[in-house]
C-alpha cells in the first residue's frame, strides 16, 4: 500500500527535481559505487518526471524521525530505501568503490533542474546500516547553488568528499562496509542519495550481537508502538491487496520501467558454535536496560545454548555469568564467535 500511495504520487504530482548520485570514486583502480536505487539505464538528458526523475532520492529528517523511511530516504517510484539490500547487492555485483582513511573520493552528481543544485553535505554511517550518523564529512570543489537551487539542468558535476583520518568501517557482510549520504539542501527535498564503501586499511569486524549499538530511547519506541497501531489497518489492507491481479501487473510495471536486475551471488554459511550462542546472547542484554538483562546473565553462566539463556534467570547463576564475562574481552568473544564452514 505505501508503495503504491508513492507510485501514485509520482506519476500524479508535479514534483521537480532533482539530484542523482551517478558515481563515487574511491581509490583508484577500485570499481565506482552507485547511489542506492540509481538505475543507470534512466535518461539523463530531460528534466522531465519521466523517466528523468524517476530515481532521484528524497532524504527528509522529518520522514527519518517519523520512521516512515530510514536513514537513506526514499525514490519516488520505489519508496524507502533499503540500505541493507541495496548494499549487498552492490557487494555482490563489484560495485563498490575502495576507500581508506583520508581517501579523497570524487562524486559525480546528476544534477537534474534547478533544485538538485549545490551546496551538498555528507555524512557518515560507519556502521552501513544502524541509522546512526557518527560524522559529518568534509565536501569541497562543491556544486554551484544557493539552497540547493541554480539555473544548471541535466548536468553532472563532480564533488571531492574525504573520508575522515578516524574512517572505521565495520558493516555489511564483509565486516568492512560504510554508508556515505550526500544531500543538498532544496526546499522540495532534500535531493541527494546514499551509497556503500568498502574500507581496505581496517580489520573486517566480525560482528556479534553484544557489539551491535543501538539508540533506543523508552519515549521513542513507545511513540513507535503508538504509529505501529495507526499504520496496522492500512498494513492489513495491504495484505489483503498482495498478489491481486491488479497488484502483480503494477509490480511488474515498476520493474521494467526500473529496469531493475540484480546480481545475485551465493552467502556464506556460518555456524554459530553452540557454546558462544548462549554467551553472547547474554553479552547482547548487559547493554541494554534492567528488564532484559536477567536472562541474558543467566545464560552467560549457562555457558550453553541460546535456549538456556532466554529461560534461566534465577540470582546465583546470574552472578556467575558476571565473573565468567570479565574472564575475556569482547574482541576475544567475537574471534570464537563464528566458524566458517564454507
Ligand atoms: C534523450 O536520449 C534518448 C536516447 O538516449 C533520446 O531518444 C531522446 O530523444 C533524448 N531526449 C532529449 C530531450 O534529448
Ligand atoms: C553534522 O552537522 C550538522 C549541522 O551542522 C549538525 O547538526 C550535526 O550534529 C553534525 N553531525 C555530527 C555527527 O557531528
Ligand atoms: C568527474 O570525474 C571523472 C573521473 O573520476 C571524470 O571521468 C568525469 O569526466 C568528471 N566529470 C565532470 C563533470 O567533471
């Protein structure tokens, strides 16, 4: 339903845009990045909503806060932005650029009409796909315009954005993995996008739960529950809509005129050995607030299956579990975590 509300909106406003990220080059020899939902067979000679505009990103605060897209915004004609698909999907491909710290990469931006001028900003995401923004970056050789606004059109420019001298990648299946967002300021925007980069002078990180930050706040997801139970008849009318002739033909619709592929290329399989299941689902809950972590404490001592951890939690074995954790450091926790089996 919300995307076919976008759709609509695309084809029905009169909307003008925008700005496209074409290309970002990191390290030379490396392949360039995309902007996530950037498709390269779109027109770039018109001003034109279409095909022109299809894929221009939207990154409204507002839209983030609310949750209705995340960190990356959204396309008028595919709505939210999947950060974590769109990545992986670029790695599978080849299709991100190489940084390293202090790496100055070149951006290519399509600027569209008017308001897909300059000034752009950027910032980070060292994590890819937390939705938490650790720096702003420092963008210089900027795009011409005044509130992202300038009389340019259907013109690409090239903007230099260094990646900082603390540059620590840690996200994405490989471990090594940062989100870039570049947006300008428009009124009707902002117009920008986001893409991945893979950093090559860091050490992959093995991600483990206990490692994983969040910044939940209690007011935030109760405000989150309170739009949950606004959005569920829509939800649920959407799921009754799902696989209707009418929705498979739209579906199909969008696709070609996307042109969407996708490479697709085998996982690894990892299996998680059974002893560190159990201790890390107990490091996960010590971060997070006084209600969750007694079964999490619990299973630390269990030193056994996951299963054990999410029911024990009596007090004795929960003082337990503290003295086995301080035993080792978490980077040790997250070396034994995995074993690869292929
Ligand atoms: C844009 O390019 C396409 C082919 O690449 C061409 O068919 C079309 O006429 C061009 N449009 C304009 C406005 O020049
Ligand atoms: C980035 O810059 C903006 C605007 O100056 C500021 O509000 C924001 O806090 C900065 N973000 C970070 C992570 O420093
Ligand atoms: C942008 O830089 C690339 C090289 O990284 C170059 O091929 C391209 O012509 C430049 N585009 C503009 C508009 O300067």
């Amino acid at each position: 339903m919300l995307s076919t509300i976008l759709y609509s909106t695309a084809l029905l406003s009169l909307a003008n845009a925008h700005g496209v990220i074409l290309a970002a080059q990191g390290e030379a020899g490396s392949p360039p990045s995309v902007g996530f939902q950037v498709d390269p067979a779109i027109a770039r000679n018109c001003t034109g909503i279409s095909p022109c505009q299809q894929d221009t990103t939207i990154i409204r605060d507002a839209e983030i806060n609310a949750n209705i897209v995340n960190e990356c915004g959204r396309t008028e004609l595919s709505g939210n932005i999947d950060v974590g698909e769109n990545t992986e999907n670029a790695l599978a491909a080849g299709a991100v650029t190489q940084v390293k710290a202090g790496t100055l990469m070149t951006v290519t931006i399509h600027q569209v009409n008017a308001d897909g001028a300059g000034p752009y900003s950027c910032d980070l995401d060292q994590t890819s796909n937390a939705g938490i923004i650790s720096q702003n970056l420092t963008v210089t050789n900027n795009i011409p315009g005044v509130n992202g606004l300038s009389q340019a059109k259907t013109q690409d420019f090239n903007i230099t954005v260094a990646m900082p001298s603390n540059l620590a990648c840690t996200g994405a299946s490989t471990g090594n993995v940062c989100t870039v967002r570049c947006r300008n300021n428009a009124v009707a925007g902002p117009f920008g996008g986001c893409f991945a980069v893979q950093q090559t002078d860091v050490a992959a990180t093995a991600n483990t739960p206990n490692q994983i930050t969040t910044a939940q706040t209690l007011a935030g997801v109760t405000a989150q529950v309170a739009e949950n139970n606004v959005d569920l008849p829509v939800a649920v009318a959407a799921n009754q809509q799902q696989g209707t002739t009418e929705q498979t033909q739209a579906n199909e619709a969008v696709k070609v005129l996307l042109g969407i592929t996708v490479t697709s290329k085998a996982a690894a399989i990892q299996t998680l050995s059974v002893e560190n299941v159990g201790v890390n689902a107990a490091a996960a809950s010590v971060a997070t607030s006084s209600a969750t972590t007694k079964s999490g404490k619990a299973g630390k001592a269990g030193k056994a299956t996951a299963a054990a951890a999410s029911t024990a939690t009596t007090t004795a074995t929960a003082k337990k579990g503290k003295n086995n954790n301080k035993r080792e450091s978490g980077l040790k926790w997250a070396k034994r975590a995995f074993e690869e089996s292929i």
